[in-house]
C-alpha cells in the first residue's frame, strides 16, 4: 500500500509526474481520435461528394450569403 501512495505523490507533486500525465493525457486523446476516424471512415466509405464537400469548409469560411 505504501508504494502505491509513493506512486501517487511522484505522480502528483513532482515535475516529472505532472510532466508524465500531461504528455500520457495528449498520447491517449492522440490514440481515440485515431481509432475514432479509423471507424468513421470505415462507416461512410461511399459518401457522395457534394458541391459543398469539394469547397470545404472552416471557422473562417467566408459567407457568399450576405
């Protein structure tokens, strides 16, 4: 019991610990996003282009509409 509570303090109240949770947190997300595009492409393989799909799009897509 007394090691995982070392644990916990080295991973908490050190440099290296909080060092080891933030780049461990951007490798997980890193590993969802992958597989999650992975199945999304696997779900709509035959998605017909439209017009709007070869435009693309973005947050700051100006708007022909105004």
């Amino acid at each position: 019991m007394q090691q995982l509570l070392d644990f916990f303090d080295w991973l908490f109240n050190t440099r290296g610990g909080v060092a080891v949770l933030f780049f461990g947190g951007i490798l997980l997300f890193l590993l969802i996003a992958f597989i999650l595009e992975r199945r999304t492409k696997r779900v709509y393989y035959d998605h017909e282009r439209t017009g709007d799909d070869e435009d693309g799009w973005g947050l700051f897509d100006d708007d022909d509409d105004e």
